[in-house]
C-alpha cells in the first residue's frame, strides 16, 4: 500500500508542477487568453490532482512517521501552506513575480522531501566501521551501531517495523551476500547505500541484518 501511494503522490506532484510551469508560461510571456482557455480547460483536473497530492502526501507522512521525526516536515508543511495560496493570488492578479516564488517553493519542496534536510544536503556522518572486525562479536556489535544509524528508523529494532514500505527482516530469504547487494543497490522505496556505507560497513550491517532470520 505505502508504495502504491509513494508513486500516485509523486506522479501529482509532478503533474502539478508541469502544469503550474505551463500557467507561468503564459503569464510571462503575456498570453493571457491562452492561460484563461487552459485555466478553464484544465480546472477539474488540477483539482483531482490538488486533492489526490494532499492526501497521498498526509497519508505517506502518517505511514512514514515524518509528523513526529525531523525537523524538515514541519518546514515542508509551512512551505506548502504558503505555496498554494500565494499562486492562487499570483494568478489572480497576474503577477508575474508573485508567480514565480510559488514555483521556486514548489522545487524546494520536492528535493526537500528527496533529502529529508531543509538544507537539501544530508550531515556528514562519523564513519562507524573503517576496516572489518576481526571476530563475529566485534562484527556484530559493529553492524548493530550501523543499522541502529541507517536502518533502525524504517526497519525497527527488531527488524520487522516495516515503516515506509521496509520489509520485514526476519522474513528475508537473502543470503548473506543477496543481503549485501540490497544494500548496496537498493529497491522499491529502500535507496542504494553504495555511496553512503564503507564497504567494510556494508559487511557488517549485513551479517548483522541475517541475525533477524526466523
């Protein structure tokens, strides 16, 4: 289910884009019979779309816990609150600069909830594990601070959370190196930690995601 909205929210959100885009384009380029024919042509849609964007959006940050992790969501929340009535008003008036800042919010919006950082760049972390422990306990008191770091918020502690669409672990039938691919690859709503995790990370998290195995 949280994947099957994952995908309808993001596809409004990006017909809702295109098509303010389209709008601002008339505007700025003083067409406005045209943008009248394509507000009136286009208002039941953009209301299916509105309404289907704010929804699946309320819906994902419930599923995903964003309401009550991360500081970002609150800002994501103020900027879209501000967003939709300013271009209402832009359009209204037919302003061109009151026009573009909604449009500018809007991207910010978009690659605000892609990093989860109102920055849009993510804190350079302590690298937990730079060389491969020597025995199985080290290994596995290395892969447990690791995932309790980037794994824990959607997996759970016990593995089985299953919070943004996260599989259940302890279900998994990966072996250990079908596991170290997932994580350096990625799939379906988990992202690729090729770029994130040192190799001698993705070992041990690895070894210590098997420990879930039922």
């Amino acid at each position: 289910m949280f994947t099957g909205l994952l995908h309808t929210h993001n596809l409004t959100v990006v017909l809702f884009i295109l098509q303010y885009i389209i709008k601002l384009g008339f505007l700025l380029s003083n067409k406005s019979e045209a943008l009248e024919r394509f507000k009136t042509r286009t208002f039941v849609p953009e209301m299916i779309i509105s309404t289907l964007m704010l929804l699946t959006g309320v819906g994902l940050a419930i599923m995903s816990g964003a309401v009550r992790h991360g500081f970002w969501f609150p800002v994501k929340l103020v900027a879209v609150l501000i967003s939709v009535p300013l271009g209402i008003v832009a359009f209204r008036r037919m302003s061109k600069v009151l026009a573009i800042i909604p449009l500018v919010l809007f991207i910010y919006i978009f690659a605000e909830s892609k990093t989860k950082e109102i920055f849009l760049q993510r804190p350079k972390r302590e690298v937990l594990v730079a060389t491969q422990p020597q025995d199985a306990a080290g290994e596995l008191l290395a892969g447990n601070q690791v995932y309790q770091q980037q794994c824990q918020y959607c997996h759970g502690e016990k593995g089985n959370l299953q919070r943004s669409g996260a599989k259940d672990l302890g279900l998994s039938q990966l072996d250990l190196n079908g596991t170290k691919q997932m994580i350096i690859k990625g799939k379906g709503n988990m992202p690729k930690f090729v770029d994130v995790l040192t190799p001698a990370e993705i070992e041990v998290v690895a070894a210590y995601v098997q420990t879930f195995r039922k």
